[in-house]
C-alpha cells in the first residue's frame, strides 16, 4: 500500500503503454494487471509479464500515474503466472475507471456497502477474453462481495456475489450503512466521525460543568 497521501495511480492501462516504453516491451507480454485498495483507484497498479529475458521468465513491474515506479524478477512463486495467457491488448476497451462506475451501480443496487475494492484483470481461460475480477471489502477488510466484469466492453460476466455473512453482518450496522455503494460508506464514516466529534465535545463541557457546580446536565459521562 502506497504513502498515505499518494495521488491515485489513474486508470490501469496506462500501466501498459509505460511498459511499451522499455527494452523489454517488445519481447515481454503482460498477463496480469493488479490493484489493491482501490478508493476507487488503487495508489498504483502492478503489472506481470511473461518475458524470456527475465529471471524466471517473469517480470514485476509497478505502475503509478502513468510511469513505472518499481521493477524487479521475482524467483519465485512464478510457475502460475508463466502459465498465463497473455492479454490481448487490442481487446483491452474497459478501464479501471469504467470498472469502478460499474461495480457502484451494481452495489447500490443490490445494497451493498464497501469501503474499498480490489482489482485483476485476466485472461479468462475459458473465452480467452480479458475479464476484470473485482473484489468488495468493508472498512475492517472483511470480503463482501465480488463481481466479473469483461474488460473488452464492459459487459457483466458473472454478477456481483455477496458474502454470506453480509446480510447478518448489516443487520447489527446503521441503516444507512446498508444503502450500498463506496460514497454511501464514505458517507457514513463522515457521519460518524462528525457524531464522535460532538460526543467529544459535549463531554468536555460536562466534565467542567461537573467540576464547577458538582452536578452534570451536559453530554455523557466520562467512562469509567
């Protein structure tokens, strides 16, 4: 996760024509595009690729506002992704910044509330066609859903599947905490934040009032 005031690292194919930049970029192919914590674009993009050049044949390549940021070969945990497919570029029609306008919709309607998203872009092995996978996490990390979405045209591949535990876990939650969608969540947290702060508040001025005229009349106690 990137410094707590980085910019976002903007939509994830730019992380591609970064690459096309470099050395390698005519012989590496890449196979998989990652974002994680995305609010709702992630701080920056790692991409892999398939390259006979490299250590292992892989090479990692970290991507933020459009320029790469970090490269290396790792040497291991490699064998999955030599045997990915790579993605066909031309195919690519979807951006990350589509893909979040999609997931939203889809959240608000189905009433699921998230706090930030995980992004991977594939070649499904089955239609050899570039599919987004995104996963929904509320603000303590828990998954709450999931949802395919093709990233050559932004159809729906397979529809957002909610966490089992979702439902049992909002009905001990706000109402509004079930509206759905990311600004609903930021929102909520905007609100309770501002409820904490007058809590606060109202406490300090009854613990003065307390002390001056031994009584309170004002906000909640001091806890014990």
């Amino acid at each position: 996760m990137g410094p707590a005031f980085a910019a976002p690292a903007g939509p994830a194919f730019s992380g591609i024509e970064a690459v096309k930049t470099q050395p390698y970029g005519k012989s590496a192919q890449v196979v998989e595009i990652h974002g994680e914590r995305g609010e709702p674009q992630p701080r920056e993009w790692t991409l892999l690729l398939s390259d006979p050049k490299a250590r292992g044949g892989v090479r990692e390549v970290t991507v933020a506002g459009g320029k790469i940021t970090a490269e290396r070969a790792p040497l291991r945990g490699t064998t999955d992704v030599v045997g990915l497919a790579p993605l066909e570029t031309k195919l690519l029609t979807f951006d990350s910044d589509r893909v979040f306008s999609t997931v939203q919709s889809e959240a608000t309607k189905s009433g699921v509330g998230f706090h930030w998203i995980d992004y991977t872009l594939r070649t499904d092995p089955q239609s050899n066609a570039p599919v987004w996978t995104v996963k929904l996490y509320d603000h303590m990390g828990a998954s709450v859903g999931s949802i395919r979405i093709s990233a050559n045209g932004g159809s729906i591949v397979s529809p957002l599947q909610t966490d089992p535990d979702l439902r049992a876990r909002a009905d001990s939650t706000a109402k509004e905490s079930r509206k759905g969608g990311l600004a609903n969540d930021v929102e909520t947290a905007a609100s309770r934040a501002a409820r904490s702060t007058k809590d606060s508040t109202l406490r300090f001025i009854g613990s003065l009032q307390e002390a001056v005229t031994g009584e309170r009349t004002i906000g909640p106690k001091e806890e014990e």
